[in-house]
C-alpha cells in the first residue's frame, strides 16, 4: 500500500503524484490523457486511456477427462477465456462430443482449434454485450413462463406441454451460468463492473436474484416432470383446485417480487413480503385434502405441492433483496 500527500497549486488545483513504476509499467509519459472513475465509498480509479482496459486473457489447460463438463464450467465461471483440452492422447469421438454437450450449455464459448490430441476453447462474448440486469429479466420471463405452463400441464394431463418446460430449464441454466460469469468478473475488474453497469454491492444482489430465478426455474422443471407419471383419473377435482390455487398465489408473488426489483420498489415488495401466511395456508390446505389418498399418489401431489410452494417462498426471497437494500 501507497500513501502519498495531496498537494495544492498557486492555481488552487489539487495534485497528487504517481508511481514512477505504475506510469512506467503503463508504458506513460508526460501529457498521458489519464481517466479518472469515482466509485463507492469515495474510491477514485485511474485508468491509462487508450491502454486495454480488459484483463489479459486468461488460459487454463484441462488435462483430466474425468469431469471434464465440470471443469469446463468452473473455468467458464471463474472468467477464464481460453481454455485447451490436452489430454496428453489422442481424444476419441465420444470425448470430442462430450466436450462440445459441454460448451453447449454455457453462452459464448465456441471451438476454435482442435487437433487429434487437444482442442482449444475460447469465449467470445464481450462481459459488456450482454447487461447483467438485461439477462436477469430474460431468465425471470422464461422461469414465469416455466411455471405458468407446468401448472397448465399438470391441470390438463398434457404430456408434450411438459415435455417442453423441461427442456426450457436448460436455456435458463445457460443465462444462469452467464450472469455469475459476469458478475464474478465485475467484483475483479472495475472497467468491467463500469460496463456492466453495476456495483459491487450490487452484485452480491443480483447473484442471489439470478439463484432464486434459476431456482424457480428448477421447480417448475420438476413439477412438468411429474405429469407423466399423473393420470388425470387419480387426481380429485377438489385437489386440482387447491394445487392451481397455490400455484397461482405463488406466482404472483413472484411476479409482483420480479417487478420490485427491476423498478426497485421497495413498497411493493414489502406488500409481497407480507403474503407469505397464505402462502403456507395454501400448501397446509393441499395436505389436508391429501391425508386419505392413497400413499403413492398422495407423496406424488405433495411434492408438486411442495415445489409450487418453494416457488411462491423464493418470490419472497427476492421481495426481501429489494426492501434489504435500503438497510
């Protein structure tokens, strides 16, 4: 750590000297154009206009097949860019396909190289093309579309209508993987918290928002799951009723929760906050109808039950994210 004393001019301009070994190492001479970035809590960055302001690119090398999919995924959410598969052999068809499932899942990685015994990785999205708070609101439509179908599906015994929530998890997962990426990196680098348009305290925030969309996502997936193993004969109407009235006292939780914390209404989300009573009467009155069922279908509808709940209580979470944030 620096310390240095700030001087006044006969002017009554302020100035302050830099290390010779910073404007050195930034290749700086006199008349360098300097940028300066106020941040929170009355810290000042300066920045070498015209220098890159991006992290060198960082490169990892995978060298272990077993849980190479993990491995991808862990560099793609630490920020690595570059990322070479060697694993000291030639890769075989199934690996080679493995690896590709793998850059699949996760937005922005393509293959640019690949010989018999490696292939090189490499992420071409730019942090900044893609705004944090953009991508946050593309994953809560999709996770509230999820949940808005998998209740229609469940209702309606519409095998092909779950089908296709279940495979919409994975887009969201995509945006999920996307969002910590982003935000992991902004906590590391100013220039691109600046870009993104996002402080670091907001980005603890927005990580916990992007896990409890995520999570909603992951329920609604769930209950679509279910409808096969449903036939619409062993479902009474009155639980239908009670289970579509859960769900849809969970879902405008969690709409009314997503709407707090795009526009940062902090009344709004502590009315949302104030819901979760009948919330839990909701799930407690599903029980109650499902006490003289039969054992199988009666553990089956209460994890459906369950999930609409857990779906309706990370609506609150995300009401409590917005109202927290005037402490």
């Amino acid at each position: 750590m620096d310390y240095r004393r700030l001087q006044m001019s006969k002017g009554g301009s302020f100035l302050l000297s830099l290390p010779k070994e910073w404007v050195l190492k930034n290749g700086l001479e006199g008349g360098a154009v300097l940028r300066l970035v106020e941040g929170e809590g009355g810290a000042l960055t300066i920045k070498a206009e015209g220098a890159a302001e991006a992290e060198k690119g960082v490169t990892a090398v995978i060298r272990e097949q077993e849980g190479v999919e993990r491995q991808i995924r862990s560099n793609y959410l630490a920020g690595t860019d570059t990322m070479v598969i060697d694993l000291g052999r030639r890769m075989t068809p199934a690996m080679r396909d493995q690896v590709k499932t793998a850059i699949h899942k996760l937005i922005g990685l393509e293959i640019v190289e690949e010989e018999a015994n490696s292939m090189t990785i490499q992420c071409l999205l730019q942090p900044a093309s893609m705004p944090v708070k953009s991508t946050l609101k593309r994953a809560y439509i999709l996770a509230a579309s999820m949940h808005k179908e998998a209740e229609q599906a469940l209702a309606n015994g519409d095998v092909e209508l779950a089908e296709a929530v279940s495979r919409r998890d994975d887009e969201v997962d995509r945006l999920y993987f996307l969002m910590v990426r982003q935000l992991r990196l902004a906590l590391r680098n100013p220039g691109v918290a600046e870009k993104l348009g996002v402080g670091p305290a907001e980005c603890l925030d927005l990580r916990m928002a992007a896990k409890y969309v995520e999570t909603i996502a992951d329920y609604s997936g769930a209950i679509a799951d279910s409808v096969p193993k449903l036939s619409r004969k062993e479902v009474d109407k009155d639980i239908m009723e009670a289970l579509s009235e859960l769900s849809g006292e969970a879902y405008r939780i969690h709409e009314e929760a997503a709407q707090a914390l795009f526009k940062q209404d902090i009344k709004l989300a502590e009315s949302v906050m104030m819901k979760s009573t009948k919330l839990t009467e909701g799930l407690v009155s599903v029980n109650e109808l499902l006490m003289s069922r039969q054992p199988r279908i009666a553990a089956l509808l209460d994890s459906i039950a369950m999930y609409f709940y857990q779906i309706g209580s990370h609506g609150i979470d995300l009401a409590e994210l917005v109202s927290g944030a005037r402490v």
